[in-house]
C-alpha cells in the first residue's frame, strides 16, 4: 500500500526546512521540534497512520481532518486549533470556482495537513522552506498558508470582474444577444466564490480575536491583512452579483422593449388594412347589386378609394400620435 504521508519536512526556526523520511516522520512530530506532515487524504491507510503516529489526536479532529465534504472552519482543541480552508483551483482542466479545500492540525509543535486535491498554495511553502524564506514557526505558518492562498485568489476575481466589465459595454453599445448566458455563468461562479471565502472571514477573525498563545503580534498584524484582503474579494463578489442581475434585467427591458416595438408597428399596420380588408372582402361577394360591376373604370376607381381611405388614416394617426 501506498505511503499515505505526500512529504514531511522539520521546521528549523530559521525560515529552512528539512525532509524527513520513515520513522524521522513519527518521531518529529512528537517531540518539541516544530515538524509539518502532509497526507493524502484519499489514501485508505491515512486514518490509521495518524491514529498510529499522532495518538493525541482526539477522534472527533480525525474525523474532520479526513471528511468528504468540508466548509471552511476552525476549532480550538486545547493548545491546538483544526482549521479547514479553501483555494481557488488551479490544477490543469480545472474550474477555479470549484475550490480545493486543505485541513490542517496545527499546534505549537506539529502541524499535520491533508489534501484531496492538489493546492498550490502547499507547494509554495514547501518550496520556500526549501529555500530558507519560509515559516519560523506554527503561527507564521497558517499566516503565510492564508496569504498565499488569498495571492492565488485575487487574480481570479479580478479576472471575474472584467468579465462583467466586458457584458457591461457589450450591453451598452446594444450587442445583447447570447449575454444572458454568460451572465448566469458570472453569477453562479460569484456565488460559489462567495459561499467558501465568506466563512473564512469568520475563521481568520476567530484567529485574530482568539487569543491563542502562540499566535504572536506579528502573525497578527499578517492576519489583520489577509482579513481585509478576504474582505475586498467578498464585497468585488457581491457587486459583481449585484452588477449581474441589474445587467440581466436590462437585458430583459431591451428585449421587451424591441418586442413592444415590434407589436407596436404590427398594430398600426392591422389598424391601417381593417377597413381595407372589409371593403374588398364586402365587395368581393359574387351576388348582384355590387355597385359599378358593369363600369368599366369602376376597379381603377376603387382602388382610388382604397389609397384616399389609407392616406386618410395615416393622418388621423399621426394627429393623434400614434406614430
């Protein structure tokens, strides 16, 4: 079976890391030295590798580290905290709307993370450890996790604002057709934007407000960030929705209006061939008596008529207004 544990690093305090591999992993994250563990949450052996290798775990945080479905949450547990978020999905043939969720166990000591999906925002990370710019500690940890996730965010929402922008001109230069679709897209992609970023607004404000011990000031201060960040992208979302209906309803105004119009100009012409209609259908009956049947000039004469009477209701209806 297939090692449930993605990759392992000890965290060193400097901003560096270090790989660890086989019993490294288990022993790491019980002793005082800051190590991170990911796990592939699909793996059918993870469940027991952490009741194994982390025994403290209380059942309840295993249970959630490990759910199918998941909302952006956070629970306090003693000096640790279960938080669960979500990015935008940038794997290759994906929808970003559709948001890989990430849970993590996170404590003074350890942090254990698992993911269904791959979230770049991990990678990211685990490169800078790499790298010797990454996390001290726990804390900076979930603040550079946060602020990496919302990075990949922006671009996305900005990118769903433009979208709007450009049905907004398309609408006012009068090229409608076909938007209507694109707009119920917009709008069902803000809406599960919005349903994943707005509860991590509460959880990053339970961060900031919590007082948890080891959760120092300047984590603070890059919390208070990302919450107004967090911020921004609910409110863009909220126009955007907001910008969508009224755009659809214009929409619907234009199109009622072109068919009022239309309904309008097919009135006036019925108005204006009725009588016509009724003259030639009166006189068209084949029985005897029909005035002029035996005078020659009498269709010519007729048709006379038939041109005064329209010339007639035209001026009536222009007096009146009509068109």
């Amino acid at each position: 079976m297939m090692d449930p544990v993605l990759f392992a690093v000890s965290v060193k305090g400097d901003g560096s890391g270090a790989y660890l591999t086989g019993t490294e992993i288990g022993r790491l994250l019980k002793d005082d030295q800051l190590a991170w563990a990911h796990l592939d949450a699909n793996n059918p052996a993870t469940k027991a590798w952490l009741e194994k290798e982390i025994t403290y775990l209380d059942e309840l945080v295993i249970n959630a580290l490990l759910a199918e479905e998941t909302r952006p949450r956070i629970l306090r547990l003693g000096d640790g905290i279960l938080l669960i978020l979500r990015g935008v999905n940038l794997n290759e043939n994906a929808s970003p709307e559709d948001m890989v969720s990430i849970r993590l166990w996170v404590d003074p000591h350890r942090i254990v993370s698992l993911q269904k999906r791959r979230l770049r925002a991990v990678g990211d990370i685990a490169e800078r450890l790499a790298k010797g710019a990454g996390p001290d500690n726990s804390c900076s940890f979930v603040a550079m996790l946060i602020n990496s996730l919302f990075a990949r965010m922006a671009p996305v929402v900005t990118s769903l604002g433009e979208e709007m922008d450009d049905i907004e001109e398309s609408v006012i230069d009068g090229s409608s057709d076909l938007l209507r679709e694109q707009i119920v897209s917009i709008r069902k992609k803000a809406i599960i934007f919005r349903r994943y970023m707005a509860p991590q607004q509460d959880l990053i404000k339970a961060l900031v407000d919590g007082e948890i011990d080891w959760i120092d000031a300047v984590t603070i201060r890059s919390l208070v960030e990302a919450q107004d960040d967090i911020t921004r992208f609910i409110e863009e979302l909220d126009s955007i929705r907001e910008r969508a209906q009224i755009v659809n309803d214009e929409i619907g105004n234009m199109s009622t209006e072109r068919l009022n119009r239309n309904m309008y100009a097919l009135s006036v012409g019925a108005a204006i061939f009725l009588p016509l209609g009724f003259l030639t259908g009166l006189l068209g009956i084949n029985i005897a008596g029909i005035p002029g049947a035996e005078n020659p000039w009498a269709f010519l004469i007729f048709c006379g008529l038939l041109i005064g009477l329209v010339a007639t209701q035209i001026i009536i209806f222009k007096k009146k207004g009509w068109f």
